[in-house]
C-alpha cells in the first residue's frame, strides 16, 4: 500500500510529503511531480519519484495500484479545464482500485467563480464510486502574507471586502489535516469544511501589520470593480483578476467563515493565527 500525493513539490505538496515522512516510511510515499529535478531531494531520502502531468492521462499508467490512497492536490491553472485535468487523477485511481481519494477542494459556502472548479471535480469524485474524502480547504494566511511587498511599499491593504471575516490558517495546517486523512482511519466518505479558528478582518489585519511593523499602515477598502482595475493594473490578466475580486465579494458575504471547528479536530491542536504568519513572513 501507497500514499500517492499529487503536485507534490508544489506549496502545499511539499507540507503533506514532509507530514507523511514523520509517519511511515519513505518506500510507502509515491510523489507524483511534473519535474523531476525537483524531486531529486525527496527521491534521496527514499520517495517514490512517479512523473506525470495531469494533461497527459497516460503517464498515470502505473502510478495508482490497488489498495492505494491518493491526495488529489487541486491543479492550480485557473482558466484551464482544471475539472477535466482532475479528472484524469480519478479515473487513473478508479481504474487501479485505489482504498481512498481525497481531494483538496473550497469551503462549501463559497459561491465565487474560483469554487466552480471545485464543485464540479466534487461531483466526478462522487459520481466514480471512489472512496473519498472532501477536504475543503479555507483560505491560506500565506494568500495574504506572502504579498506584503506591495503593501509595505503603499502603507495600505487594499482590498474589496467590506468588513467581512476570513477564517483563514497556514498552509501547514491544512497539509497536516491531509497527512491526518491519509494515515488515519475512519475518514472514507468524509466532507470535512476546513478553516482557522479564528476569523479576522481586514481592518484588524490592517492593525496586526500596524503593530508589526511599526507603521501605520491604512485599511484601504474599495469597491469590486475598482479593485478589479487595480489588479489588472498590477498586472494580472484580467480574468484572473475578476475571480481574485469576485473571492472578496464572497468574503463581505461571509462565505470564507468557517466555524466548524473541523481543521483543529483534525490536526489535534488549534490552528495558526494570522499574526503568526505575519510575524514569520517579516522575518522572512
């Protein structure tokens, strides 16, 4: 039996395969990567290498036994046809007999176009007949964290949120909730709404970054469209930039509060603050 992790070298990939080493032996991990070069740590310390990209369905040939449990890390290429991408992933699992698929998906209560990906790789996972296991991840801290240049440079978080909250965690967290899954028992046709214990706004995530930094540093909020045209002005294509704006209306909606106290249950001890991955991006 293996424990197949896709994307396994990207974010959240590299957080689950080091998880999964604190837990089983290296020879039971398979890490599927679309470079290998990036794998040449992992496959020193014993990983499986399986090469593969989710665009070309025969190179899952082989990657999948029976008895298997895959990690369906969600394709980050928004605009492509991440459904049918994900799809190959499914059908390769279906076709080996894997034990179990679990996938990284958006919290249920999100409407916003960037969950459309989401809910339709839910509704092939379910229709497959696979084992599986909905790991509806909430909002990274590092989705905002790891931005702060702009924000240092201007003094302001700008953003089209209103006062709505955020129930966000570090990466980290939902990586050890997917180890959790994947080494553990009893999660088989499980939908787990996965955020951080505590919800914040921007307005008080305008003050943490205040407090850190010693500046002042203004929240800055401003309508969906104008933002919209601020990050396309930042140079985001413009797609992309209406489903990052579209995210923040969802958000004064309230639907990035999570409050199902899941994340912590799973993970065993409680989630990591934003001030923390503030804090560690500083220093970074």
């Amino acid at each position: 039996m293996s424990i197949v992790v896709t994307g396994a070298t990207g974010h959240l990939g590299t957080f689950v395969v080091e998880g999964l080493l604190e837990k089983v032996p290296a020879e039971q991990i398979t890490a599927v990567v679309r470079n290998e070069e990036k794998a040449a740590g992992l496959a020193a310390r014993g990983v499986r290498i399986a090469v593969a990209d989710y665009n070309a369905p025969e190179t899952f040939d082989g990657v999948i036994s029976a008895g298997d449990k895959v990690l369906l890390i969600s394709g980050s290429e928004v605009g492509n046809d991440r459904v049918g991408q994900h799809k190959v992933v499914i059908d390769a699992a279906k076709a080996a007999g894997a034990a179990l698929l679990a996938y990284t998906s958006a919290p249920g209560s999100l409407t916003a176009a960037l969950a459309n990906d989401h809910r339709g790789t839910e509704e092939a996972l379910l229709a497959s007949g696979l084992p599986y296991v909905l790991l509806r991840n909430g909002w990274y801290n590092e989705n905002y964290t790891e931005q702060l240049g702009p924000v240092l440079e201007y003094n302001a978080v700008t953003h089209a949120a209103g006062e709505g909250r955020v129930s966000s965690a570090a990466r980290a967290d939902y990586a050890a909730a997917a180890v959790a899954v994947l080494t553990g028992e009893g999660h088989e046709n499980k939908t787990y709404e996965l955020g951080g214990d505590v919800a914040w706004s921007f307005a008080e995530y305008a003050a943490e970054l205040s407090r850190q930094t010693g500046k002042e540093i203004a929240n800055n909020a401003v309508p969906v469209d104008a933002f919209a045209g601020i990050l396309t002005g930042a140079g985001l294509p413009e797609p992309f930039a209406a489903v990052l704006a579209g995210v923040d209306a969802s958000i004064e909606k309230g639907e990035l509060v999570v409050a199902s106290g899941d994340l912590s249950r799973l993970i065993g001890r409680p989630t990591t603050p934003i001030a923390d991955s503030i804090a560690a991006a500083l220093k970074g």
